[in-house]
C-alpha cells in the first residue's frame, strides 16, 4: 500500500490499546472523549490521541475510523490502517459478517430474557438531534439478552440488525428501559436518577471480524472503574 501521513493533529492523551497489528488498531475509548475533531473539540477527540500515538511509533497511516460511538459510550473502537482494509472490512459489515455486541446497564427488568426490538427510528423534526420511534422511521432491529438482573436494573448484552444513530439508547427507551445515566433517553420518571453515573451506561463490550490476511479475529474491551462500580453497587443492593 502505498505510504501515507497522519492525518491528525497529534496531542498526548490517554490510550488504551486493545489490539493492534498492520492493519488494524483497536482502541478501548474512555467517557467524554469525542471520537473524531469537532467544532467545539478540536484537539481533545480520540482521533488526536491515536495522531500522537501513531507519531510516536513511527506509523504512517490515516486514521480510518471502521465504528464510532457517542461521546459519552465506551468501549471498541477499531481504525484501519489503509485504504484497502478499510474497504474490506465496511464491505464485511454490509454483508452482515461482522459482529457488535454491546452491553447496557439499564432500569427495571425487561419483559423477557431474550427477544427482538423491531421499531422504526426517525426524528421528530428536521435538524433534531434527538431520535424516537416512529412510524415514518427507518427500519431498526436490536436483538437482547439479559445477562443479569438485580433489584430495580438489569445488565442487558444486545446486538444491533441495522445501525440508526443512538439505536441501542432508542430502543431501551422504547422499551421502558432506558440506560441509566442517559441524560437524553430517560423516562421523565427517572430523570435525574443516573444511580452515581456520571455518563451513560453503555459499553462496546466486543467486536468480531475478519481482515484480508487473519480471520475470526475476536476483540474485547474491558468496562472502565464507573461502570465496575456500578455493578458492584446494583448486585450489593440486590
């Protein structure tokens, strides 16, 4: 392939690296960090740290975001590092190849063990940044499975069919199970009720994938100190 620079403005920051190999950088992102530059973050994102990260080791490579998660959820984030395998491995996620689990700390107890959300996400109007379940909506899945349960939460693990933005949070909401600490999708009966989170409760716990020259490669990201906190609080009051 041929030689590229780093396309970021390098700045020293924190980095937890998951996995990495020639084509691939897999990172675990912290809350409150933004995954790319932004008009109002423009040298504190992930997309800095890795610039810095990179510089450092003497990789040349754009960075080539494969996901991206909201500011305030953590977890997987994978980079490619060239052109080729970024194309490879979006093509592998179109075919429905790859696989994106996710886990939530949310409110109450879910009406089954397992199942099936099927409801169509849009906005309510033009330009909002807020997104409900409506009939005008695009087509949204996210399959679930309750991992645990505790007195007035649950742990849920869910894998996402389609990808609409703030899907996972959505559908939770929909449900009458909102992540705690949301401060956007929360029941008006919960508000203010985040249980010490100081962010949203959702994780990109792992990532399954394949890249041109290794298969089946399985990447997993451990939960940062508020959400170990978190579950050691909902299981001491079970």
């Amino acid at each position: 392939m041929p030689k590229e620079d780093i396309d970021g403005e390098p700045v020293s920051g924190k980095l937890s690296v998951v996995y990495e190999d020639d084509e691939l950088l897999v990172i675990n992102k912290p809350p409150f960090c933004v995954t790319h530059p932004t008009k109002s973050h423009q040298l504190d994102t992930l997309a800095n740290y890795i610039s810095y990260y990179w510089h450092d080791r003497g990789v040349s490579a754009k960075i080539r975001f494969i996901n991206r998660l909201d500011r305030d959820t953590t977890g997987i984030v994978a980079i490619a590092k060239n052109k080729y395998v970024h194309h490879y491995v979006q093509n592998e996620m179109n075919s429905g190849k790859v696989r994106k689990v996710y886990h939530a700390f949310v409110h109450g107890k879910l009406p089954c063990e397992e199942g099936i959300i099927d409801a169509p996400i849009g906005q309510p109007y033009e330009d909002s940044i807020h997104r409900v379940v409506i009939d005008t909506g695009k087509p949204s899945v996210t399959r679930y499975k309750v991992l645990e349960e505790y007195k007035n939460a649950s742990l849920v693990e869910l894998i996402l069919e389609t990808g609409r933005t703030h899907q996972i949070r959505v559908h939770l909401q929909h449900l009458g199970n909102p992540i705690i600490g949301d401060p956007l999708y929360h029941g008006d009966d919960l508000a203010g009720d985040c249980l010490g989170m100081p962010h949203q409760a959702l994780h990109a716990r792992s990532l399954n994938l394949s890249l041109p020259r290794k298969s089946n490669l399985h990447v997993q990201a451990e939960y940062n100190s508020e959400l170990i906190d978190l579950r050691k609080s909902l299981i001491d009051n079970k």
